[in-house]
C-alpha cells in the first residue's frame, strides 16, 4: 500500500512540474528566420505567433511565393526551437523524477 501511495504522490508531482513548465512555455519567447533575416518570426512555447517581421529587402523582388517559402520557414525555425527547448526541460523534470525521458511530450 505504501508503494501505491508513494507512485500517486509521485504522479501528482509530475502533473504540477509539467503544469509550471507549460506555464513557462507560454512566457518563453524564441525567434525563427529565414533568408539570412529576411524574415523573423517570434513565438511563444504555445507556438503562438506574436510577431513576423520583413526586411523591405525580401519586397524589393516583388516574387510572393519566394516571400511565402520564406515565412513558411521563419515559423518552422521557431517552432522548432520551442520544440527542442520544451524537450529539454519535459526531460529534465522527467530525469529529476526518475522517469524515462520523452514521457507526456505532446508532440
């Protein structure tokens, strides 16, 4: 029985650490661009998207669809280190719990 109410407690824990690390994931702010710059994207842990700036340069074609691909990748950047920085962290509470690391990953 002292098992069992040590894994709930330990289950509860876990829930509560991945709660604050979604908490922090919502005021992490990273930054994705493309072109050498030409476009940036900034986004949250959430992978909301709160900004995308374009160089006038990336205009100065006046071709969208390269304008396009290039915001396409800008948010695949940032999305990407959201990503891997929310991997870090779920693996590290999951280590300092005892758990293997990937668990509760929602991606």
């Amino acid at each position: 029985m002292a098992n069992f109410m040590q894994m709930m407690q330990k289950a509860q824990q876990v829930k509560q650490k991945m709660q604050d690390m979604q908490e922090r994931a919502e005021a992490l702010e990273v930054t994705g661009d493309a072109g050498g710059g030409a476009v940036v994207c900034h986004m949250n842990g959430k992978f909301a998207v709160s900004k995308i700036t374009i160089a006038p340069t990336a205009l100065a074609g006046g071709d969208a669809e390269m304008l396009e691909d290039l915001i396409l990748v800008a948010l695949k950047d940032a999305r990407g280190k959201a990503e891997g920085i929310i991997k870090e962290e779920t693996d590290r509470i999951m280590k300092e719990m005892g758990l293997p690391p990937g668990l509760g990953l929602p991606f």
